[in-house]
C-alpha cells in the first residue's frame, strides 16, 4: 500500500470524475440569498456528514459510511481511493481598537462588502493506492489525523488601514478509511469491494453542547464521499448491473451512501460512492456556468434573482464567503447570451406518434381535433401560437376520471404511489383533496390543481396559486360535499 500522488493516467480518469465530484462536495454549501443571515443558511450541510461518535449517538446523524459494489479486476490491478470531506473551519470577526487590542464584534463594515462570522468548509483528501490482492481478507485500514489550530487574516479598508480581522479556528478532526474485498463464487472472477469511512473522534459532548449541533461539525466529516478507480479491470453498474450479476448486487448493503459509474461515458473503471443518489455517469450541464451551490434550483432562476438582489444584501452575501461572493459577482457579469443558455434545452427526443404508436394518452401530444381519453379536446392549434389558449379555461374544465366528470370544486383521493416523482408525495397518499383548477400542458397532458382538505395553509395557498398537482390517473373521484 502507499499514500502518494496518484500516476498520470489515474489522475486524468480522476479528474473526470471530480467535475461531478465537486459538486457533490459543495452541494448546498451556501445557499440564496447567498447570506449568513438567511433562514436557510443558519442549519448547514445536509449531506454525508459524518459526526462524532460519542455525538452521533444522541442524533439521528451516522458517524459512517459503508460501500459495496462488485468489480472484475485483471491480474495485478491496483485501487485508487480518493476520500474527500469538507472541514469546518469557524471564522469570527474582530474589530481593530485604538489601543492595538482586537474585540469580537458581530459585523465589520466595509467598501464593497460586510464580514460577519461564518463557517468556511475546507477541502480534505485522503489519497491512496492499494494493490486489488492486499484487499483479500481483513483488507487494509488507513488512518487520518488533522489537528486543532488557529490562524488570522488581516483586514484592511479601501485606503490600506488595518481595521480589523478574521480569526479561523479548526478543531481536530479524525478518522479512518477501511478497504476490504472478498471473491463471489461463480464462474467470473468477480470481487465485492468495501469501502467504510468512519469519524474517530475522540471529543466528547459537554452537558451544555450535548443537542448542539453547531458544537460537532467542526468535529465532523461533512459532504463525505469516495472516488475509486481501477488500474486495471471494471466495476460492474450497481443500477443497471448484467443478469447473471443482478443477485449479487442485490445483497451488497451500502448505508448512508450510494455508488455509481463515474468518469468517462462508456468507461466503467471508476466509482463514485455519494451521498446523494446519482444515475451511472453523472455529468455537469454545459450550460450552467458556474458554481450555484443550490442544485436543487435552476441556474436560470438562481442567477436572476440573485442579479435582483439589493446592494446592501449583495454587501453582505459578498462578505459571507469567498464562494458566495463569487456567486454574485457571476451573476452581476453574466452576459446575455450565457443567461439565454440556461433557458432550456433538448437533450434526446423520442417519437411519440406515428408507426407503432399507442392511443394517445395524458402524455403523448395529439394534433386530431378529437377528445383524449380524459374527454378533453384537442386544438389544430400549435402550441406555441397565443391562440392555442383560447381554448381552454383552468376554472371551468372537466376531464373525466372513472366515469366522473371533475373539475374546480370536485373532491378526490390522491393515490400518487404510481410515479411517486416527489417525496412528498409519501405524505398526501391517501389524503382526500379539492379539485382547484384543470390545467393543460404543451405535450397534451392534463393535470389537476388541488388542495389538500384540513390543510390550515390551503387559503393562503389559493390565493398565492400554489398547488399541488397531479395527473387524472393519480386520483380517485369522491361524492362531493353536499
């Protein structure tokens, strides 16, 4: 086994590979309005972080990782392990006296930006390389240590005067990578690799700090994940795996992390074991240009609020962080053309009409003039011409479902278990709602607006026009309210 810088051919599979891998790493770091103040950025990182163990008893957080996948390895192979976690780093803010001293103030005014206290995350790795035979048995078992430490950074105001500074304090953080491999029986020569990261922190929660988060994240592996690359041989897809290798798979347990075919398309030489589930070869959109931070969102969305921002709200998400002030700045310079990248595009199509097409459901666009099969009618009309809406009125369309005419007013039961596309949706199955509006989208697909009964917010939701939605075979109608 050795700890050093991986070759060149293994670096550039890598490299790939990390383009995906960092957005994992920063995903929701800081997220808009991109300031400390914000609600949303008081409760930080929510992604494979790894606590304490004397901590993580006491929470609903896990102080590690385990990864199993399968690979063919050839004779000789060697396993790169890049391990790669943020660390806490917590910055206050002090203010330059006359007397020399320095005092911890809440904010530090200046030209361009306002500095406030904050938690910076700083990149870790833990690389090594492992010959695929040391993995057999009790495997390998790889320690990593970062002490405790200070430092401070300097302030100065527009005309070079020292008026204050930052002072960044780390707390020791500690952990351990263990390797391991066993050989399936079968007529391949096919490996289950394991791959257990785990906090070893030693730190011990006081009485006063004991449901305190914020006291343990210093202490933590936060954004936790693995990239693994094989010298010589392939890992086999845990999502899309070959039929002989679809049992084996199956028993492999992977708990608080989940593994996929990264890098190049059509390689599958290397894995990254995320904390956010991925599809095999996950890639950045060329489009986005640049670090968001807030995947959840759209680039297009993100970028033009955050150009509507005020200057006083772009002063202090500028003085949040580095990351954050880059963000703005991005915003602030984005030429047009990049912005009307974002609006939208195509990545594959797929024929919908013509030989072989099925009747025409909520779905599949039809052009006929005749009704769908929920007994709506169907414009010549493009959809991109204005007069295609004439049409249809939200308020006053009916669709029929089982039988039943619904429309604005009419009660149903949700029953969303057959696309389960939100994880909300675990939450209103079952619940018996009011129909508020029939909606029409560009492809023909009919969706009902509604609102949940004995929701206290379904006023305010009505009035906003904030609905929950759902398409006619995702609902069962109900004898309406006398």
């Amino acid at each position: 086994m050795s700890v050093t810088t991986f070759a060149p051919e293994t670096e550039a599979r890598l490299a790939v590979a990390r383009q995906v891998a960092d957005a994992v790493l920063f995903e929701g770091y800081v997220l808009y309005p991109y300031r400390a103040s914000a609600a949303k950025n008081r409760l930080r990182w929510q992604f494979g972080v790894l606590v304490p163990p004397a901590w993580g008893a006491d929470c609903e957080e896990h102080e590690f990782q385990h990864t199993e996948c399968l690979m063919e390895p050839k004779a000789d192979a060697t396993l790169a392990v890049e391990l790669r976690f943020l660390r806490a780093r917590r910055r206050t803010v002090q203010r330059a006296r006359p007397d020399g001293a320095f005092e911890t103030v809440p904010e530090l005014r200046l030209g361009d930006r306002t500095l406030v206290p904050w938690d910076e995350g700083t990149e870790e790795r833990v690389e090594a390389v492992v010959p695929v035979d040391e993995l057999l048995g009790d495997g390998v078992r790889i320690p990593f240590d970062r002490p405790a430490g200070e430092d401070t950074e300097p302030v100065l105001d527009e005309n070079g005067r020292l008026v204050g500074r930052m002072v960044r304090r780390y707390e020791e953080t500690s952990g351990v990578l263990r390797l391991s491999a066993s050989e399936l029986d079968g007529p391949y020569r096919v490996l289950r690799l394991t791959a257990i990261v785990e906090n070893t922190s030693t730190w011990t929660p006081t009485d006063g700090t004991a449901a305190d988060r914020d006291a343990a994240l210093p202490r933590s592996l936060v954004a936790t994940h693995l990239l693994m690359g094989l010298g010589a041989g392939s890992f086999l897809s845990m999502t899309d795996p070959p039929e002989w290798a679809k049992g084996a798979v199956a028993s492999c347990r992977n708990l608080h992390t989940w593994p996929v075919l990264a890098g190049e398309p059509g390689r599958a030489d290397v894995v990254l074991s995320s904390p956010i589930i991925l599809e095999d070869h996950p890639a950045i959109a060329p489009e986005s240009p640049g670090a968001l931070y807030d995947a959840t969102e759209i680039d297009e969305i993100l970028a033009l609020r955050t150009a509507a921002l005020t200057d006083e709200e772009k002063r202090e998400a500028r003085g949040t962080d580095d990351r954050a002030a880059a963000v703005i700045d991005l915003a602030d310079t984005m030429p047009p053309e990049v912005l009307e990248r974002l609006h939208g595009a195509v990545r594959s199509l797929r024929e919908v009409t013509g030989a072989g097409a099925t009747t025409a459901t909520a779905s599949a666009p039809v052009a006929d003039g005749f009704p769908d099969e929920f007994g709506v009618p169907r414009p010549d009309t493009p959809w991109w011409d204005p007069a295609s809406d004439a049409g249809f009125d939200p308020g006053q369309d009916r669709i029929v479902v089982d039988g039943r005419s619904l429309g604005a007013g009419s009660r149903v039961l949700l029953r969303p278990g057959l696309r389960r596309t939100d994880a909300q949706d675990l939450f209103v199955a079952g619940r018996t709602a009011k129909v508020e509006a029939v909606l029409h989208d560009v492809d023909g697909g009919v969706h009902l607006a509604v609102t949940v009964e004995d929701d206290p917010g379904a006023d305010i939701r009505r009035e906003q026009g904030r609905f929950l939605y759902f398409q006619p075979d995702e609902v069962e109608p109900l004898e309406d309210e006398a």
